[in-house]
C-alpha cells in the first residue's frame, strides 16, 4: 500500500531527501515549537560539532520536513529484551526529532520519514550492532508510533524517567515516553 494519501496531489516519487549541509533553508513551520527551534537553532550547530546528523525531505524541491538522528544506548528490563539479547543496554539509533511542514502534514510523509530511518538503523545494523530504533514521544503521539507505526513503549526507561521527574517535583503527565522500534520486524 502507497504510504501517502492519493488526496496529497504529490507522490512517493516527488520526494527528496538529503543531508544538511549549512543552515537549514527558511520558512517551516511543523506547528510544534520544540522542533522548529531545534531546526533553526541546533541542527547545523550539533551537526558540525559531530553530536546529531539531520536529513531533509523535499517534495517537489519544497523543504517539507526533516529528521534528525544520533547513536543510542537503550535499557531493557528482562522482559523486554528480544530472545537470546543477553545485555541489559543495547545498541540503538535515535531519532531525536522529526518534524512536517503543516502544508505537508496528514498526507504520510512523517510515515515516509520515518520508514526512511528504519531503513537507515537498518543498514547501519548490518555493520554495526544496533538493534533498535528509539525515540521520545510526545504524549499526544504516543498512539500513532505505537498503534500505526509499531513502536512499543520502554517500560524499564520510562519508569526510571518517572521517578526521576517526581524526586524533582515534576508532573509525569507531559513526559516524553521513550519508546522503541525492533528493527528485526521488518521482512526483508
Ligand atoms: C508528527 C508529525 C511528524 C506527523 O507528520 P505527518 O506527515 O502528518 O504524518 P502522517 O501523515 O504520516 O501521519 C499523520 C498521523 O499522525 C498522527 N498525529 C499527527 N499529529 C498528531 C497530534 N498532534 N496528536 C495526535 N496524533 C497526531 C495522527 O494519527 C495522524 O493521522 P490522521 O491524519 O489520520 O489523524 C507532524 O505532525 C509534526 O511535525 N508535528 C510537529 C512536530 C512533532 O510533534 N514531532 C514529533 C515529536 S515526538
């Protein structure tokens, strides 16, 4: 199934991507704050300094989104772990923030990003070993990784982060809920 809405007026094929090379180009807007001023703000400045790569999407030439990504560690309890995952911390990749102009938005190009990383953790797991891809949720998008883009929650780390944000005397209801990707779920 096409992961973008026959409605969007553009396709899979009008889609471009590539890494930032300078300051990110002007005018976008994802509706969110926090990652609009990462994008202005840190994405170029981290990437020169070697802590976060980010990777822009075009569609028909026009900047529509971006996702930027960084090495993990992850913490599983037992439970969690895949069958025979030995290490109670696993090598991941993160995507640290991801982001859709709104003239984009609801038409599956934050699928598309998103299916674009996994195949990156992908690959990079086929020389380095990284069995997960990571992210913080904002609570309002918990659902849509969990329910149409299979991520689970990570129990063992969101509790600790719970616990950490009430020893601070703040509330758990705003929390990013860390979640993960099995990169072995994917058919070759
Ligand atoms: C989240 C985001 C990347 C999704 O991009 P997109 O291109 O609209 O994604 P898709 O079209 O593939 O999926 C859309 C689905 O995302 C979910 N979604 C998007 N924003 C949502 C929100 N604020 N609350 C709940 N669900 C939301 C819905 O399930 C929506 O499906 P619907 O259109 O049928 O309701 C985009 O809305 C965005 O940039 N948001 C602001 C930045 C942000 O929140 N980044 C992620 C931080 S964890």
């Amino acid at each position: 199934m096409p992961i973008i809405s026959e409605q969007a007026g553009w396709t899979e094929d009008d889609v471009a991507t590539h890494v930032l090379d300078g300051e990110p180009p002007g005018g976008f807007d994802c509706g969110r704050e926090m990652q609009n001023a990462f994008l202005y703000q840190w994405a170029w400045a981290d990437q020169q300094v070697g802590v976060s790569v980010t990777h822009l999407y075009f569609v028909k030439g026009i900047f529509a989104g971006y996702a930027t990504v960084v090495m993990d560690a992850l913490v599983l309890g037992k439970p969690e772990r895949g069958r025979g995952v030995r290490y109670s911390s696993v090598g991941a990749m993160k995507l640290a923030q991801l982001g859709v102009d709104r003239t984009f938005a609801g038409h599956g190009l934050g699928s598309l990003v998103i299916a674009d990383v996994i195949r990156l953790a992908r690959e990079l797991s086929g020389r380095v070993g990284c069995r997960y891809l990571t992210l913080d949720a904002q609570p309002d998008l918990v659902a849509w990784y969990a329910d149409r883009l299979g991520f689970l929650r990570n129990d063992t780390t969101q509790e600790r982060r719970e616990k950490d944000a009430l020893a601070h005397r703040r509330p758990i209801e705003s929390l990013a809920v860390s979640m993960r990707f099995d990169l072995r779920d994917v058919d070759d």
